[in-house]
C-alpha cells in the first residue's frame, strides 16, 4: 500500500487577511478516512508489505487486561510486553546492512561506540487507542483547522491533534502536531538529571516538575483553540548550590499572538523576578549545555528561528513502547554505561516516521543550524532528533522513551539520552527508576494561579 497516497489533501489555497496566512483544510471524503484506512489520529492503519509493521489493533485503552496497575498514584510504568524478546540486534558490525533505516545520528553513534553501541528491535507492537471522545476531536479538526499568522498559529479545537491529515507541503502542520497532541492534562514528576562525560562519571541533578497542560484538561477539550497552551513550575533539589531555585512558565497557543511567559524564584535573594527571554538555546540547568530549553521533547516553543520542510515519511527504527527502561527495578549504575544507555533496557520497532526539518534563518542566532526530528505517525510525538551546528556539523543525536500512559489514555514522554558527539558525553533526562514513586498522570487539580509568581513567592514561606 502507498501512504503516501493516502495522506494528500487538497491543495492548500493560501489566503491573505490582516497580514496573516491561512492555510485550507481537508475535504470531508478525506477526513472520512479516520477511524478506517487511517487511525483516528491519521496514521495509515495497515502494515508494510514486507510484514516488518503490523497493522493497527487500538485494542485497548487504558489498563490492558492480565496487568496490576493502580492509575493516578504514580505507579511505575507496567510492561504489558515484558515476554517480547529482540527479533534483531542492529550493532557495530552489521549496521551497514539497515542504514536505509536509520538516521544519520545513530550511524554516528555506532561508529563512535562500535564495541558497545546497539539498537534491540522488536515485533512491532500497535496496539493502545486513544479515547473515542479525543478521536471525534481530530476528525472535527481534520476538516476545519488551518495555520493562521504565518504558521505560528492555527484554528480548529482543543484535545487532539489538528492536523491528522496534514498537507505535505505544510510543515507547520506537523510540527503543530507534535506540540499539541493528546497527553496528560496534569503531571507532576520527581525527576533527576544524568549528566554523564566521557569517561562515566556522573554529576546529578534533581528537579520537581509540576505542569497543567491547558488544552488537554477535560473541561477544555473540544472548545476553540485560544489563549495559553500550557503552565509549568520547576523546583531545583540538586545540585546543592542550587537547591530552592524554582520557575513558573505559560506557553502561548499562538506565538504571533502571545509570548512565552517565565518567573525565576532566587532563594538566596528571596526575590521573583520576570526573566526577560526564556526558551531557545539557553542551556537547562544541569546539563553541561546538552540540552537546550527548545530541545526538553526535541522542539518546543516559538518556530521562528528556523525554516521548516517535510521530507517526506520514511520506516526508521526507533524508540517504541518503552517500558522496560521505566521500571521500578531499574538502577542508575546498570542503566548509566559510558557513552550511552546499556541497551539491554531499551527496545527499538520499525515505524513509520514524518521527517522535519528546521533549517536556521539567517537573520537568527542558535546553537543548532538544524534540526531534524523523527516523528511517529502513530502518536505525533517527536521521538528521535538529531542536532547539526551552523557549520553543518552533526553533532548530537536524542531520542524519548515514549510510553502508553494508562493513567491518562496516551503517551507520555519518559526518559530521554541527549548524545554529545562531540565530546562523547550525553545527559539522561526525566529519569525517575530510582525515585519511590513515577510520574503522577491526571492525579492533581491544578489551576493556573499554581503558576504565578505569587506562587513563586510562596516558596519562601
């Protein structure tokens, strides 16, 4: 079957109105194929020809049958494929032999590590649903969202995605895809940070993270696309010397039209002030400047330093239901190698993938002169990159351990390995093994006024 076929739209028509560009939806005999042909989420529902991607199942939603699992309470990710064993280990020696299936980062990576590198592959495995309620969201959207402002922002409803069908000569499409898919409306997550040198040895961080994504809370979902998309507050536990220093975020729906937003709490100053940028390539904390704030889910935030195009679909192998790596059982020393992750905890399927790429402006400043992100058609959730500098170096490869979140019915962005091919450290991030409890998913009422500077200030009291 060609997919590609399948996923043309009508030609977009631009319009022009009050400086900003809007781009046509799809027809309703297109949108129709939702839930048929196409997953509810616009993915082409049967396998490859070669047999290597099974078809679409969606045969459960939430809790599968058979697995002990409590939701909402922070419970650690469950395996529902603990007796899955590798069909194929990709290694140092044989990588050559599917480089057509992988990207241009994890051929670095084996060549730097050919001793100790590997990618497990196993069955591919499709088969978790989103809610019906979600599903008539996106079909809704297929036929009436369209980029606005130039590609900054876009209409349609709030909840899934809005553009399951996108036109291949919008990337903006897609990449509003990957920001707004359907995912945990509240999250709060202990969280600790690797940063890993060359050599092994590990410096710590550790941070609370807190968030309240707007446009998927319940009391949202199917209301017009407006206002903020999403709150988060972060409270630094390690390292020492900055222990107590915390920030509070809003995130536009629409960055023509609203700006990203972000308060800094100093505990030795006891003061809260405005930070004047926030976002970008400014380096998080903790990571030796492995990762950038733009690069927490490989991209977010404003588009506008880069120049965006698809490159069409391709079946790469790539990160997929990461279970085993998220385990209560699993311990930093035994997860931690040098290099990279140990891989006997990682699993790898073959997907089919959309391949953007950001290209950097010349009239803008980054540390990345491109970027291109792997993004699965299943889910919208960009879950590998890799990293190229302004003199078209490669020079970092990422990827998300992404799994189907029962507490919340999607999937959930879990421990992430950012590469320095350069210097050959790497930082692993949103790691919980080790702490008593996981993410807490949908456990929590939040508001706004938890994301306030007054609310920042609180934390000296």
């Amino acid at each position: 079957m060609n997919s590609t076929k399948l996923l043309k739209p009508l030609v977009a028509a631009l319009l022009v109105g009050n400086s900003a560009a809007v781009f046509a939806k799809v027809s309703v005999e297109d949108a129709a194929k939702l839930g048929g042909e196409l997953t509810c989420m616009g993915a082409v529902a049967a396998g490859n020809e070669a047999g290597t991607i099974p078809a679409y199942s969606g045969k459960w939603l939430g809790i599968p049958e058979g697995i002990e699992y409590t939701p909402n309470v922070g419970q650690h990710p469950v395996d529902p494929y603990a007796s899955d064993k590798p069909i194929l280990t990709i290694d140092g020696k044989n990588y050559k032999e599917y480089a057509s299936n992988l990207t241009a980062g994890q051929q670095a990576m084996f060549e730097r590590y050919p001793n100790t590198y590997k990618i497990p592959v196993y069955q591919g495995r499709r088969d978790f649903r989103y809610p019906d309620e979600i599903c008539n969201v996106v079909k809704k959207n297929a036929v009436e969202s369209e980029l606005i402002d130039d590609g900054f922002g876009f209409t349609g409803y709030k909840g899934g995605v809005p553009f399951p069908i996108p036109d291949e000569t919008q990337a903006l499409q897609v990449l509003a895809n990957h920001n707004f898919p359907y995912r945990a409306y509240t999250y709060s997550t202990l969280r600790d940070v690797a940063d890993v040198n060359s050599s092994g040895k590990v410096s710590w961080g550790r941070l609370t993270n807190v968030g309240l994504n707007v446009t998927n809370h319940p009391d949202e979902v199917g209301k017009p696309m407006e206002g903020v998309m999403a709150y988060s507050q972060g409270t630094t536990l390690l390292p020492a010397r900055k222990k107590g220093s915390a920030t509070v975020t809003s995130e536009p729906v629409n960055f023509a039209r609203g700006t990203r937003l972000a308060w800094a709490y100093n505990p030795g100053t006891r003061r809260v002030r405005q930070l004047p940028e926030y976002g970008f390539d400014t380096p998080i904390g903790g990571t030796s400047g492995k990762l950038t704030i733009d690069s927490d889910r490989l991209m977010n935030g404003s588009p506008e330093r880069f120049e965006w195009s698809l490159k069409g679909k391709k079946e790469i192998y790539i990160p997929a239901n990461s279970y085993k790596v998220h385990g209560a059982d699993v311990k930093y020393d035994d997860l931690l190698a040098v290099g990279h992750a140990n891989p006997d905890y990682l699993r790898y399927e073959l997907r089919r993938v959309w391949v953007l790429e950001g290209k950097l402006k010349d009239s803008y400043r980054h540390r990345y002169g491109i970027r291109t992100m792997y993004i699965d058609e299943d889910t919208w959730h960009g879950v590998m990159a890799d990293y190229y500098d302004t003199r078209g170096t490669l020079v970092q490869h990422a990827f998300i351990n992404y799994y189907y979140a029962f507490d919340a019915n999607s999937w959930e962005a879990g421990t992430s390995f950012y590469h320095d091919l350069t210097t050959g450290g790497y930082v692993g991030y949103n790691m919980f093994q080790e702490r008593k409890k996981g993410p807490l998913l949908n456990g929590q009422k939040l508001s706004k006024e938890n994301f306030t500077p007054a609310a920042l200030r609180r934390l000296s009291h």
